[in-house]
C-alpha cells in the first residue's frame, strides 16, 4: 500500500501499535489537543492507532506517521473520510509535536497528503476541519491551496470551519468549493 512520496524534510510510514509510546504523548499534549474536547488517554491513542489500522485495510489510506528523514517522530498526517453536512469527504489532518510546530512541517506534510488524494484517490474534493479558534491550522489549509468554504456541526454542537479545494477539475466551475 502506497504512503504520500518522501518531502524535503519528512517521510510517511504506516502507524501501527509499535508507536503508542509517541502517539499517546502527541496526542495526550494538551497544546496538541487545544481545539479537540480533551486530549487523549493512552487507551484512546491505542484506539485511534486502530482506527487508523482498519482506515488502511479499509480504504487504502489513513493517518500516517510523519518523521523526519533521520526517523525522528514529527507526528501524524493523511486523509480519512470524515461526515460533513451529512456527505462523506475526503479530510487531510495532521498533529504535530510541539518540538517540531511553527517549523513548517504541518503544511509539508499536509502538502504530500493533498498530492497523494489527487495521485491515488477518485475524490474530487479535499477538506479540513478546523476549530474557528485554530489559525496555524487554517493557515496551512490556506498554503496547500484550500479556501474556508463552508461550516459544520461537529458532533458535540460546535461550529466547525470547512476549507476545501478541488482534486480535479469539474465540468461546472460553480461546482468548485474553493470559489
């Protein structure tokens, strides 16, 4: 199963139970989890490991873990299917170590991701969701091409800001979410 290509600064692997360790510490930061209800227990990171696990059986594709090229753990990025507005779309999301933020590495990897939907999926469309608070989040949407398009409910009642761009170029521009 193929991962995004190697960037300039990182490599994608899958993650698997090997990387708990790493996994329930990014995601049990509380400043990783700022815009998320609480930051994850050890069981709900080993959880959301296999979450990922059957996302690759299931889909092809997942979160991944993101490392430097040395193998140093970044964090996690990829595309899953996520419900917006009651539609399944294609999401790009990531988690980065707080050692490794504001370097730049979110849009690198957020970047590989979007060329590996537009080179292995049929999706037309890709998204983020982003807390309304996040702005490094939705500034990496707006660096990998995507504009704030529209709004969703998550399942907790907040708002939820949508950005999305087009994979593919569709037969009706008013079609496009990023206009």
């Amino acid at each position: 199963m193929p991962v995004p290509h190697e960037t300039e600064h990182l490599r994608f692997r899958r993650m698997t139970p090997a990387d708990l360790d790493e996994m329930a510490a990014l995601l049990g930061d509380p400043s990783v989890m700022e815009f998320y209800p609480a930051p994850k227990t050890r069981e709900q990171a080993a959880a959301w490991i296999a979450w990922n696990e059957d996302n690759y059986a299931k889909d092809g594709l997942g979160l991944w873990i993101i490392e430097t090229h040395d193998g140093d753990f970044v964090g996690d990025c990829g595309l899953t299917w996520q419900r917006v507005n009651d539609e399944l779309k294609l999401e790009v999301g990531y988690h980065v170590s707080p050692a490794w933020q504001g370097r730049g590495v979110a849009t690198e990897a957020a970047a590989a991701s979007r060329d590996f939907a537009q080179e292995h999926t049929d999706s037309s469309e890709l998204i983020a969701i982003v807390h309304p608070d996040n702005r490094a989040s939705a500034r990496v949407a707006e660096k990998i091409g995507m504009r704030r398009v529209n709004d969703d409910l998550g399942a907790d009642g907040s708002v939820r800001h949508v950005w999305g761009m087009r994979l593919r170029p569709t037969a009706d521009p008013s079609d496009d979410p990023a206009r």
